[in-house]
C-alpha cells in the first residue's frame, strides 16, 4: 500500500482544505491526479480511497480531498455550490502543481464528475479527465432520488436525510452548462456510466458524449450510481487506474 500523507491547502477565497496525498508504490512517473468526490460524501469513502491507491500502484501521486464543508475541510457545509466546488477543485490541482507536478489529470464522481468538467473547461492545462456517473443536466430544485423531505428551515431546504443546504445552490446550478463545456474539452476525457444509475440516468452519459464524439466512453451493464457491488467497484477501479496510467 502507497504511502499517505494528509495535508491541508487554501481556496482563492481563504478556506482550508483537507486533503490526503498517496505517493507513488513505484518509481514516480511525474503524474499527479486529483480524485473529487459528490454533492454529499467526502475524500474517505471506500470508492475514492480505493482509486487513489490503484492510481499510486502506477506510479502517480493522487490527491483525495474534501470540498469545503465537507469532511475536514472548513466551510459551512450548507454553502454548497457548483461554482465554490470549481474553485475548490482547481485549488486542489494547484496543490500539486505547487509540488513540481505539471502534468495533472482529474477524476470525478457524480456531481464530481460535472466539477471535474467544468473545471476542465477553465483550466485548458489539465491532461486527462475521468468522469464517473457525472450530471449532464444540473438541478433546479430537489431531486426524489435524493431521498430529502424537501422541508424548509428559512433559506435551507433538506435534499438528503438530515442534509440542509441553501437554496442558492440552484441558482447558482443555473449558470453552469455542462454540455456546453463538453464540446470545449481537448484532453483524453474517459465517461464511466451504470446502466442501472436511478440517481444519475445513464441519458447523461449519453449527452456528455454527444457533445464530445472524441471522449471514449465505457457503461457497465449492472452497476448502479455507486459501483457498490465488489466486481462493479473492481471494474471501475481498474478502469480509471487504466486510463490515467496512458497519459505520458
């Protein structure tokens, strides 16, 4: 197993971040990838944990880390938006540039995926990108799949159990295109779909990839949005660690 370390780094807007860095098993390749996690988890699930350990088997540094307000990382997890997810995401790939790394891909899950992208979009520098089981089309309100009551506290809503964030979150979804940053992306981009996703419809994928007719795309027949059954995660742990081992 790679060799951790935790670390924190800081957003344009001040808040630290909480990150842990998985350093190369094997003779450093110069790679680094920053692994992002969706709208309601965190850096240490078992899914992100497992790709970063798969990504440093190869020789690349990677870097799981927490969007503000989530896990360790500062901020008020109710503040969630795409746009502060953005900057976090780009802060994170500053992080290991500030490293020596100057080639860097980014690899991202569920609303991840839709940062990973957006971001790439901004940052033309950017090798490689995965997105696992992204959105195609953001929100404008509460979600069924999302399990939340939809019941009110001032300017929260719940979207999850026991999960409040603002209302401007989909606000701020509205200014965000992903379909029209598809068609900007020029780096080797991998889209991971489940053919049985109930949270993300696998129409998403398929959208992604319309807009992008050079992004290879890959749909396991089983899985649903979490890859959660042992040869489902195995599959998209391989998968991943496969692609981002190509970029030289």
């Amino acid at each position: 197993m790679a060799a951790t370390e935790s670390i924190r780094f800081e957003t344009p807007s001040g808040l630290r971040l909480a990150g842990v860095v998985h350093h190369p098993q094997i003779e450093d390749n110069g790679l680094g990838v920053v692994v992002a996690h969706g709208m309601l988890s965190s850096k240490d699930s078992d899914k992100h944990r497992s790709i970063c350990e798969a990504v440093a088997a190869g020789g690349a540094t990677a870097l799981r880390f927490d969007f503000r307000g989530r896990g360790e990382s500062e901020g008020d997890p109710s503040d969630l938006t795409v746009s502060n997810e953005v900057e976090d995401l780009l802060a994170s790939v500053a992080s290991l540039r500030s490293r020596g790394l100057s080639r860097i891909a980014v690899v991202g899950s569920s609303l991840g995926g839709t940062v990973a992208l957006l971001a790439s979009a901004r940052d033309r520098g950017l090798k490689s990108l995965v997105t696992i089981a992204a959105p195609a089309r953001l929100p404008d309100g509460p979600r069924q799949a999302w399990r939340g009551s939809g019941r009110t506290d001032g300017d929260l809503i719940e979207v999850a159990p026991g999960e409040f964030i603002h209302r401007g979150f989909f606000t701020d979804a509205r200014r965000h295109n992903p379909i029209n940053s598809a068609r900007g992306i020029d780096c080797p981009w991998l889209i991971i779909h489940g053919a049985t996703d109930t949270v993300v419809p696998v129409e998403d994928a398929e959208l992604l990839a319309d807009a992008a007719p050079a992004a290879e795309v890959k749909i396991h027949p089983t899985a649903g949005h979490r890859f959660d059954q042992p040869g489902e995660r195995g599959w998209l742990v391989e998968t991943v660690a496969g692609f981002v081992s190509q970029l030289r």
